[in-house]
C-alpha cells in the first residue's frame, strides 16, 4: 500500500468514525437532556469536569502506551531477529511502556476518588 493510499484509508477512517459519534449524539442525547436531576437544574458541572478530566487521563495514558508499545516492539523484534538470546530484556522494556497504562488507570481512578 503507498503512502497515499494509507493516508487517505486513515483518512477516511477519521471521518467514519465522526459521523459515527455524531450520529450516536443525535440517538442518545435526547434522553440524557430530558432527565431533570437536581444537580442538572442547579446547572452543577463539577461531576461532568471530573468525569471528563478521569478519562482524558485515561485516553493519555493509553494513546502513549500504543505510542510506545509500537516504537519499543519493533525495536525489539529486530533485535530478537539478530540476537534471540535477548528476548526476556526485549520483553521487559515491552512491558515498561505497558506500564504507561496503569499510571493512566491509576490516575483516573484517583481522580474518581475525589468526587
């Protein structure tokens, strides 16, 4: 596949995915503004903004773990192809860009913690 091909394949990618998410607004949306709580009449976004802050820290820590992920793994698979006595150290760094994840969990858990 060129490079043209795979860019305008991601591409298309990206705007599927938008309408997707737009189209699933328009279908749920109208429920969760109907529903008339408390908080919601007092016009209380303090839980929304924790909410939103726990799971941007949560997409953060996993975009840099794929990130990562594929930087070190291809790094390592090259090395192993060259020295298969170095798969156990290859494999380790593997798993420290893994670890970005559960910092990201972790941190979205104590921000939950907080409401």
């Amino acid at each position: 596949m060129t490079n043209i091909a795979f860019r305008k394949k991601v591409s298309m990618t990206f705007i599927a995915t938008a309408l997707m998410l737009l189209a699933s607004a328009f279908i749920f949306a109208p429920g969760a503004f109907a529903a008339t709580t408390e908080a919601a009449q007092r016009n209380d976004y303090n839980l929304a903004l924790v909410c939103f802050s726990a799971a941007l820290a949560f997409a953060v820590g996993a975009l840099a773990a794929g990130m990562a992920i594929g930087k070190v793994g291809s790094a390592a698979m090259g090395a192993i192809s060259e020295r298969p006595e170095i798969a156990s150290q290859a494999l380790i760094f593997i798993a420290l860009a893994e670890g970005l994840v559960v910092f990201g969990f972790i941190t979205s858990l104590m921000i939950l913690g907080k409401v």
